[in-house]
C-alpha cells in the first residue's frame, strides 16, 4: 500500500519509441543497444492517484488494498514472480528519473 511509483502515460512511451524507430530507419544508429527508462514526473502512491482522479473527475474515488498474494493470484507465473519480486525491492525495483 506504501509503494510509490511514477506512473508514466502511455501516450508518452508510444511518442519515444516512435521517435527511436523513426531515427532508426533513417539510417541513425544512436538508439543501438541503449535502454531507456521512461517514467512520469513525481513519485506517487496508490492513495495519492486516487485523490488526483478524485479531483479531477469532481467525484469520490477510492482504492481498495489487497496483498501481493490475492493480487498475483490468477496471473500468469511470470508476471506474478515480477510483482512479487517489486514489491519486495519497494522503490528501487522502479526506475526513477528526476
């Protein structure tokens, strides 16, 4: 429940990798082998998007806590071992540039 993350539009993601596979097929080859972490702007916690949706829709919005256990529950293997092993690294598992 105390995660924070810094959630990043979609919107932004599909823009640079457009931009990464435009320049690659014109030729660049500045993008080869590099990784990019793209992350939104602020450290936010679950609470914190529920009251900025609140806001901005003008109408209550909550989130409701469950454990990484009933979370992960009905996923598939894979991606239940990667949320498990997030929540046990907390902040660090997530990439943060300021």
């Amino acid at each position: 429940d105390g995660l924070m993350f810094p959630p990043v539009d979609p919107r932004d993601v599909g823009y640079a990798a457009a931009a990464i596979a435009n320049e690659c097929v014109l030729g660049g080859a500045g993008h080869h082998g590099k990784c990019y972490e793209i992350s939104g702007p602020e450290m936010l916690s679950v609470a914190d998007m529920a009251r900025i949706f609140a806001q901005a829709l003008d109408r209550p919005v909550t989130h409701t806590s469950v454990s990484v256990d009933e979370y992960t529950a009905t996923l598939p293997p894979a991606l239940a071992q990667l949320i498990h092993f997030m929540h046990e690294a907390g902040e660090s598992a997530i990439p943060f540039s300021p």
